[in-house]
C-alpha cells in the first residue's frame, strides 16, 4: 500500500468514526425520558397588592418535583404568562425585580420593595397556591388580602 493509499483510507476512516459518534450524540441526545410526555398548560398569573397591579418583579412557581417550575416576569398590567408548565400543584413566588449594579453607571429608581413583603419570597412561607391544569390556567392574587 502506497503512502496515497494509506492516507485515503485513514480519511475514510475518520469520515466513518466521525459519522458514527454524531449519529450517537443525536440518538442519545434527542432521545431518552425528558418530560415531553407530561401533560402542560400556559398558566397566566395577575399580582395585585390592594387591587393595584404589581408593575415589577418576578413570579415564580416551585414545586418539590425536581425539574419542574416556571417563572417568568411582571408586565406592567401585573401579569405574568408562564408556557409550558407541567400540571399538577405549585406554591406561588413573588419577588421584586433584580436591579444589576454596573459600575459608573446610576440607578435610576430602586423598586417599591414594601410591593413585595418578605412571606411571599420563598416556598417554604409563600400562601399563595395554584393548581395548573391541562390547557390553561389564570389566577389573580392580591398580595394584600393574603397577608
């Protein structure tokens, strides 16, 4: 065999390997038990504190079932859509909105943290529950009237 020979079927070879480990991660990496088999929903919440609609912040859904949750921002109605949720029961979160500090650079308005009291931060303290189901789900709370 010739030093042409050699080197052809050496990149053949390669072409081959190369070949056989994509067709590998594609079928192990889009295969498998990810969750897609679980039932969703999109899940709309309102945050009102006293009938107000909370502007800023975060809202959370937590659950003790690993890899399931969701969360997403307030809009300036108070509503947050979350998509894609799994069906089942959540403790609610609400959170103010997380300011990043640059360097140099001002902040201009710190939010109204007493929108947020400090119960309705964590799972473990937050009354606030849904129960999401198939299709879609909307719930309003008025962080008021849970305290």
């Amino acid at each position: 065999m010739d030093h042409h020979q050699r080197k052809s079927g050496l990149r053949r070879s390669s072409t081959i390997s190369f070949g056989l480990l994509i067709a590998c991660v594609c079928f192990l990496g889009c295969g498998g038990d990810s969750g897609s088999d679980k039932a969703t929903a999109t899940v709309t919440i309102t945050i009102q504190n006293g009938g107000e609609p909370v502007t800023s912040g975060r809202v959370e859904l937590e659950t003790d079932r690993p890899g399931e949750g969701s969360g997403g921002d307030l809009n300036s109605s108070g509503v947050a859509t979350l998509r894609g949720v799994t069906i089942g029961d959540y403790s609610v979160i609400v959170a103010p909105p997380v300011i990043v500090q640059v360097p140099g650079v001002p902040v201009e308005k710190k939010p109204d943290q007493s929108a947020f009291p400090e119960k309705f931060r964590t799972r473990q303290t937050s009354p606030l529950k849904i129960h999401v189901e198939e299709g879609s789900t909307s719930k309003t709370f008025d962080l008021k009237e849970a305290t």
